[in-house]
C-alpha cells in the first residue's frame, strides 16, 4: 500500500546507475498509515516534522509505518548495493533497523544537516542529490554480480555467478551481505516478490504471475506473497495489502 500524498522524483542523471528514486511523502497524522513492503532498497530519510535524518536499512520483513504526528518526509532510494560507497558501513548493521545520520557522524552528519536546512521537501530532495553527487559506485566483480541478481532474481545462482566474474562463492555471499544487507538468497527472494507484487496489479492470470516471475507454481507466489506482505496475492491485487 503507498501512503496518501506520497510521489516519487526520478534521480538526477549522474546517480541513476545507484540510486532508483527520490520520494516524499506529505500530509497529516494518521492519513499517512501504511505498510512498507521489502523492496531490497536502503534509504536515507529526511524526516522533517521530528528534524531528525535517518538511514532505513534492507528490510526482510513488513513494516506498518503510523506516523504520530504530521508526515513532511523526503528520501533517496538506492538500488541494492547503490548505498555501500557513501555510507562508508556494511550494510548488514542496518537491516530490519534504522540509524539516525547524525550519529553515524562525518559527511552523513553534514548531509542530514543540509536536508533539514531546506525550506520544503523538494528542495530537501534536492539537496539530498547534489550532496551525493560525485560518489563513484564501485565498478568491480562483485558489483557485475549483484547487477546480474538485481536484472534478473529468479535465474540468479551464486556458484554460476561467482564463477563468471572469477571470485569464490563465499566472497560474492559476503560482499553482497556488506553491500546490500541481504543475502543473495534473501535478496533474490525480495526483488522476485517485488516484480510479482507489480505484476499482480495486472489482470494476468495468477499461475501466469507465477511462472512469469520464476515460481514453481501458484502455491509458492502465495507463500513468497505471504512471508513479505502478510496478505494473500488476492489481497495484493484487490491493492488491500
């Protein structure tokens, strides 16, 4: 389900290759209750109303968001692995948790500084793009792996992986973990649930969903859809969950 006022901003040029989308979302206590699915993603999230700035780790598992007071909340989404290089922290720390930015300390400190000095939300996503520019995202082995995970989750096995770009399945396993907070497992398992999820907005038939989406048949969608949205693929679609 996606809060009430919420929208998306695509990233500027230069961060595309790591970031996927700026977001805010507005409006008043209450009407912004929702639930946050797993979508592989960190985020760093300027929370204007409370003043605080925060880095929202990988999530395995939903999260109901009730704000208690007014939302006023603009954020950068990454792709997975996208965060590692301006953290400067494996990511693994982080999942299923949060970190305010502030006391993560040194350019994330000045970053959450320079948000919360904007006058409205869209110049706080603004100012969020201009002080990530310039970070290069690593262009190595691991990174090639991770975009083959990320391009295609239901074919993706990290032995073949591994061995294509020339490293050991136990460095790709750990890498991706410190990069994304995932597993490769886990990481797979939650961008195929995120393709099925959008695919369940269509009116394609569920056993098409399914094998579309790499499922050995409907019952697995159901139990993936299950696992990480606690609602039935009918309920996804039905945009009740």
């Amino acid at each position: 389900m996606t809060a009430p006022g919420y929208r998306e901003v695509p990233p500027h040029p230069a961060l595309r290759p790591f970031v996927e989308c700026c977001w805010c979302a507005l409006g008043p206590a209450g009407a912004g209750a929702h639930d946050v699915l797993p979508d592989g993603c960190v985020d760093f999230l300027i929370d204007r109303a409370a003043g605080a700035g925060w880095l929202i780790g990988a999530m395995t598992k939903k999260h109901a968001f009730v704000p208690a007071r007014d939302v006023a909340i603009a954020a950068v989404r990454f792709r997975p692995g996208g965060a590692r290089a301006f953290v400067g922290h494996d990511l693994d720390a982080f999942t299923d948790g949060r970190a305010e930015l502030a006391l993560l300390g040194g350019h994330l400190r000045e970053l959450a500084l320079r948000a919360l000095d904007a006058r409205s939300a869209e110049a706080t996503v603004d100012a969020l793009q201009r002080a990530l520019q310039g970070v290069d995202r690593p262009a190595d082995a691991v990174a090639h792996a991770l975009a083959g995970l990320v391009a295609d989750p239901a074919s993706f096995r990290v032995d073949e992986a591994a061995a294509a770009v020339g490293i050991t399945r136990q460095h790709l396993a750990r890498e991706v973990r410190r990069r994304t907070g995932l597993s490769p497992k886990e990481l797979a398992a939650i961008l195929r649930f995120r393709r099925a999820c959008a695919a369940l907005r269509s009116p394609a038939p569920l056993a098409a969903v399914a094998a579309d989406n790499g499922y050995a048949d409907q019952a697995h969608l159901a139990r993936s859809v299950r696992r990480f949205a606690g609602a039935t693929p009918g309920a996804v679609r039905r945009g009740s969950a």
